[in-house]
C-alpha cells in the first residue's frame, strides 16, 4: 500500500463476484482494513459484466486489475482464465511505474 500511495494511488480496491459478507469475511482474514484496502462484493455480477471479463467457469472467474483515474482506466491487466500473471499488485506497480508499457 506504501508504494502505491507515493505513486499517488488514493484507493486500492478489491472487487469480487460475491455477496458483502463473503468480502468482509475475506477482509477480515486478510487484515486488509489495516492496509486501507477496500472489499468490495459485486453480488449480482454486474459490475463485472459490464466490464465483459464475466465467463462461466466452475473453479474461478477471471482475475483483472485496473488503475483508474476520475472514471477513467488507465492501466487493464486482465488474466488468461485460470491464471495469475499479470493481476498481482507487483505488475501493476511496475505499469504504473511505465504506464506506456501496455500488459493484458
């Protein structure tokens, strides 16, 4: 969080396809209010499939990771079904560091 905050990230969010108690529990777990990270449940899907990365899977959905600034995304890194490569906090510190290297 530290790094992302002298890049001048003002929020980090994890969104997930599950109801608001599922992601307070996972909050809970993580100890992730004590980072400053934000849970957020997309219960319904929604969100997600407005972002088109919703798909029929039985173990995992697709992972993403999004810098967006004012509404607008910036950086899109979107993960091969099943896969966990590009969607980490690392790579997007290291896009944010690059912005112009383009990663999905």
């Amino acid at each position: 969080m530290e790094d992302f905050k002298r890049l001048g990230v003002d929020s980090v969010v994890c969104v997930a396809v599950n109801d608001e108690f599922v992601m307070e529990a996972w909050g809970k777990g993580y100890h992730t209010q004590d980072k400053g990270l934000l849970m957020l449940g997309d219960g319904d899907g929604s969100f997600t499939r407005a972002l088109g990365l919703d798909q029929e899977l039985e173990a995992m959905g697709r992972r993403f990771s999004a810098y967006v600034v004012d509404g607008v995304v910036r950086v899109l890194s979107i993960e091969a079904p099943m896969s966990y490569k590009f969607s980490g906090p690392e790579n997007m510190l290291r896009l944010l560091h690059a912005p112009s290297t383009p990663q999905t």
